[in-house]
C-alpha cells in the first residue's frame, strides 16, 4: 500500500508521537480514537461536497474529500504501527490478498 519511503515517514511520525506523549495505554487508545476523527471530517467534507445541507450548500470539493480520506489513511498506518508486532507492510499486503480472493470468490 505505501512505499519504503512512505512506511519510514510513518515511523518517523510514530517517534515523535511516542517522545511528545509516551507510548501508554491512554496514548494508544487516543491515537485509535483519532481516526474516528478523521473518519468525521471525510463525512462533513462529503457532505459539503454534495451540498446536502441545504442550509450551507456546497462547501467543500470532491479534492477536499481525497484529502480526508489520506488523512484517515495515514492516521490509521500511525495507529497500526503503534500497536503492530509484525510488520505493517506485511499485514496490509495479507489482508488485500484476503479481500482480494474473498471478491474474486463472489464472482
């Protein structure tokens, strides 16, 4: 899913994460919390996008909604590596593979 380079920025973010906040309990639990966060602002940036509310209108754009949706992307690969005892790569390619032959399966 990311590239060599991608997974060490992920790291990276993962390191000063862990020496701003500590690596505990609480901590993990609020960086799984956070993509409940992001997952929320893909759905307001949808709803802008669609102008759904008809009180706002359109206020966001679908490039809006692609940028969300990497925030939740990288906010989930944060939070896996911060709980992972394998290699995220690894489990990432795993479970496409899984979803994968699961699709083909129903066809």
């Amino acid at each position: 899913m990311l590239e060599p380079d991608q997974w060490k920025t992920i790291y990276r973010l993962v390191g000063w994460l862990d020496r701003e906040n500590g690596r505990s309990q609480e901590e993990i639990s609020l960086r799984l919390l956070k993509l409940a966060e992001e997952v929320g602002e893909v759905s307001q940036a949808w709803i802008g996008a669609t102008g759904q509310n008809p009180r706002k209108g359109i206020t966001h754009s679908r490039s809006d909604v692609c940028d969300e949706l990497v925030d939740v992307i990288v906010t989930a690969a944060v939070a896996l590596v911060s709980i992972a005892d394998g290699n995220p790569d690894d489990m990432v390619a795993e479970k496409l593979a899984k979803i994968e032959a699961r699709s083909q399966a129903a066809t």
